[in-house]
C-alpha cells in the first residue's frame, strides 16, 4: 500500500521505531520507503540484525539532521553469555573457543566493568559495517581475509551490571557514538580469562528519543498513513 506523496521540499520527520529482531536496519528503511513513497528516507545509527529497540528513522528534509542524532548519547541493555568466544562476538558466529565459568562471580564482573568506565580504546568486530579501504570489514571478514583494524575512542558514561545467573549477565551501557557493545562483551570475556559473548542486545535510548515512545514494525503502516495525511 503506498499512500499519497507530500512535497519533497516541505516534509520533514523523525521516525522512532523498535527495530524488531531479524530485522536488518536497511530492511527498515526499505520498508518505510515502500509505505510512504518517499525517496529520501535513512537511518541514523545501524543496530545488528540479532538487535532490537530504538532506530531513528529519517525522512525528507530530516535526513540532514543524520550527523546530529548519530552524536547523541546511547543506552542498552545486554546479556552477556560467559564461557564462549565467537568470531562475531555475538551468539550469530562460529564457535572459536569455550572455557568453564566456574571461578566467575558478581563481584568480578562488577570489578572488570569498572576498566570500561570513561574514555577508553576500543578495537571495532571484524563482523561490522564499518568500512576499510571502500569495503565494509565484514566481506574480509567472510572471505578470511586479514585486516588491521585500529582501535578507536569511546566513551562509556554508565556500566552497570544489572543481574548475574551463571554464565550470564545482563548489563547496562550508556555510551558515545561509535561504540560496539559486542566488544565491550569480548573485552569483557578476554579480561576476565573466560571468553563472552552476546545473545540479545536492545537499544533502550537514543537521546532524548526513549523504546517506550517507539513505533513497532507492525505500527508502521498505520503510522506512515497518519504521518502523511498531516
């Protein structure tokens, strides 16, 4: 169902969506594309496929706030599996070693969350969008080809361990732009001496812009039909 086309010059809208799991960020776009008609429509900050929550939609004349809404601050919310490492530190990769759990405690986690705190150097997944040379890191990635990827600066402005059930934890992060949750939890797993990986990530918060003010994919239709007729 496409709906009428309002005037390119005039529109302007911010779309806040919880980006369902499975779901690429593109394949969202896309898909607001297809209900509104709409030529100019992106996003301003890819979530993985395996990841849900908040992802802003922009559209018309919005796209040109894409840089400024990429600059604010982000929240998740993860579950971090201990005792797994994965090529795409994640629970979507190839298996590359498993460790046991059993000296892991509360009060480690909590103390190693604590070298995450502030600004630190973080080293982006091999399995990520970000491009090198023209060509986004996960087509080496799958060809098994070598990068050297160079560590970048982020900040962590909160990391709170939530709750912790042997071999997982769910763990809270408020973070700058640029920062990749999957590894924090490699990084987290390699310090603690027993590999990590995550099995569910959710972007609570993108500013000001919070999960519980969200459109849902199946919303959308009916969302895009009121957006339009105003």
């Amino acid at each position: 169902m496409k709906v009428k086309l309002p005037e390119p010059k005039d529109f302007s809208f911010i779309l806040s969506v919880n980006k369902p799991e499975g779901k690429t960020s593109f394949a969202v776009v896309s898909y607001v594309k297809k209900l509104s008609g709409i030529k100019k429509v992106g996003h301003s900050g890819t979530l993985d496929p395996f990841a849900s929550g908040v992802l802003l939609i922009v559209m018309g004349k919005a796209t040109k706030q894409v840089e400024r809404l990429m600059n604010l601050e982000k929240e998740y919310i993860t579950t971090v599996r201990f005792g797994v490492a994965t090529d795409t530190y994640d629970y979507t990769g190839k298996v590359l070693e498993e460790f046991s759990t059993k000296d892991l405690s509360e009060q480690k986690i909590k103390s190693a969350l604590i070298r995450f705190e502030g600004d630190i150097e973080q080293v982006p997944p091999i399995f990520s969008a970000l491009k090198y040379k023209g060509k986004p890191l996960y087509k080496y990635a799958r060809k098994g080809e070598h990068v050297t990827i160079k560590a970048r600066s982020v900040k962590i402005s909160g990391i709170t361990l939530e709750s912790f059930k042997s071999p997982e934890a769910i763990i809270r992060i408020v973070c700058s732009r640029g920062t990749y949750i999957r590894s924090i939890a490699h990084d987290l797993g390699k310090f603690l001496g027993c590999g990590a990986m995550l099995t569910e990530l959710t972007r609570l918060r993108i500013g000001g812009y919070h999960i519980d003010d969200t459109i849902t994919w199946d919303q959308l239709p009916e969302k895009m039909k009121e957006i339009i007729k105003n």
